[in-house]
C-alpha cells in the first residue's frame, strides 16, 4: 500500500468491482454468463473458466481506473496472470484499480438469527502472500439474518477483531456485515448494526483506517454518519440480490456511498457476445453504475 493508493481509495469516483465468487458459488456465475454446468468436468477446469470470464472483464477497454475505484478477488484469481503480470499488479499498473482479496472462508451455521465467518487458520500467511502480490486491502462477509441482539454482535466483534489482524500486516479491510434483503426485520437489524459498528469504530486506533461494505438500507442515508466517521476511508454498498436497476435507484439515494456489485455488474455478459457487444455491454453497467455511486 502506498500514498497513491491510499489517496485514491479515500477520494476518487468510481466504485468497487466485485470478481471474488469462488467455489461455491462460480457456477451460478458461470450460468448466468451463458456457461452451463455440464459443459466443464471439475474444478480446475471451472476455474480456468472464471479466470476467462474476470481477464474478458479486467482487460476490456471500459474497465479502467477512472470509474473502477478497486476490484475484488478471490485467492486462485489472485495466484494467476493476465497477460503475464500477476492479476493484482495488473489491476493496479495497468489499469490504476485498487486490488482486494477476499480472505474469509465461508459463513458458519446460523446460530441466533445470524452467520458469522469460519475460522481461518491460515489468515496470516494468505495476509503476507497478499502483501507480496501488491495486493491494497481486503474483504471478509458475515451474514445478518434477523433483528437480534446477540447475533449481531457476534458477526461485529468478529469481523473487527479479524480487521485488527488485517490491518496489522499492512492491509485495509473491508468488513462486509451483510443484511439479509429478505430479513423480515431488516430495517431494525439495520439499526442494531449501525450501532455495533459505531462503538467499535470509536474503539480504533486514530491510525487504523478501515473501509465498510453494506446491504442498501431500508431508510436513505440511513449510514451517512459512517460515511462521516474519521476511521472509515469509504463505506460501498453491496448488491444482495436486487437487480442493478433496482441496486442503482437505492445507491443513488445513499448519499456518499459508493457501489461494490458483483452480480449487478455482471448482469447481461454472455461468453457468447462478440468483443464489442461484450464491451459495449460492460461499458453501459459501469456507466450506471457509476452514476449512481457519484451522488
């Protein structure tokens, strides 16, 4: 990490890409990118696949630094190349894109309304092959499921005690507490993480920085207070399952918040379009995308 890059992830327009679907959930991507199941045998086919689909994305003309702030990955796509640099120095030296990596491995069983992340044993030594690959921060997602009290702290005091990690070997965090769009208490759970995330951001070091990936709210510009917040670099929301129109109109309503979709940008490419459709296609996502992270 770098003043440049710590400049940018503060201050430009433009919004987070997210290309970090892994194992589980590659083929639903792969599917809706016109890719059917049956038409690859095993993992390391699928992923030679994803890794196709992300280098289409990462290297079309219309996705550059000027309306793509960051990208995130996952750990395979991390350990491979585009065009003979490793993807997260591609990302940042030929395409001014800040590179993240998802480090968390997978959501534990629901336990009071809410799924807090897996252990990760091996954070430390992914944390400095990270470093090595020029990689600027991270991204690790819980899931809140209801309005309940314990749940809720669970997943925050576990995602900042994993951020506290994070930070120390020189990575800004992403903490990615998302709201269930289907909770039937979501506006309420809304309230509770606000909350639990503001006590803990109190509790930071004047010098660790961290960044907060959200579910839209119920209530507009219901987080302009972490927008505010002196600990908080950016504060992205995520697209939970809402389409991009959707995505978008709420966006536009938060205020400082900026996009971090995955489905949402990749609605509509197909590995069966041209390269122009492909890239017109891509160009036009970006382009509303962008719209609505600028208000």
């Amino acid at each position: 990490m770098n003043e440049q890059q710590l400049a940018k992830a503060s201050n430009d327009a433009g919004f987070i890409a997210a290309l970090d679907q892994s194992g589980g959930s590659s083929p639903k991507a792969l599917g809706l990118y016109g890719i059917e199941e049956g038409s690859y045998s095993g993992d390391a086919e699928m992923f030679d696949i994803i890794h196709q689909m992300r280098t289409r994305i990462i290297t079309s003309p219309s996705f550059t630094g000027d309306r793509v702030l960051g990208a995130i990955l996952f750990e395979n796509t991390m350990d491979r190349q585009i065009e003979g640099l490793g993807t997260a120095q591609f990302l940042w030296e030929k395409k001014q894109v800040l590179p993240f990596l998802k480090v968390d491995k997978g959501l534990e069983d629901e336990v009071n309304g809410a799924q807090v992340m897996k252990p990760m044993p091996d954070l430390d030594a992914l944390l400095q092959r990270a470093v090595s690959n020029g990689v600027f921060g991270t991204k690790m997602r819980s899931v809140i499921k209801v309005d309940d009290a314990a749940g809720v702290q669970a997943v925050v005091e576990q995602q900042f005690e994993v951020a506290k990690q994070i930070l120390a070997a020189g990575l800004v965090p992403i903490i990615e507490p998302e709201v269930d769009i289907n909770s039937p208490s979501k506006a309420a759970a809304e309230e509770r993480l606000r909350a639990a995330l503001t006590e803990q951001l109190d509790a930071l070091a004047s010098d660790q920085k961290v960044m907060l990936k959200l579910t839209l709210p119920e209530t507009d510009d219901f987080y302009s207070s972490l927008v505010d917040h002196p600990q908080v670099l950016r504060v992205v929301a995520l697209s939970g399952g809402y389409s991009r129109e959707e995505s978008n109109a709420r966006l536009s309503r938060n205020h400082g918040v900026i996009a971090s979709f995955s489905r949402a940008l990749t609605e509509g490419l197909t590995a069966q379009q041209s390269a122009a459709e492909f890239d017109a296609a891509l160009d036009a996502s970006i382009g509303s995308i962008c719209a609505a992270s600028a208000t």
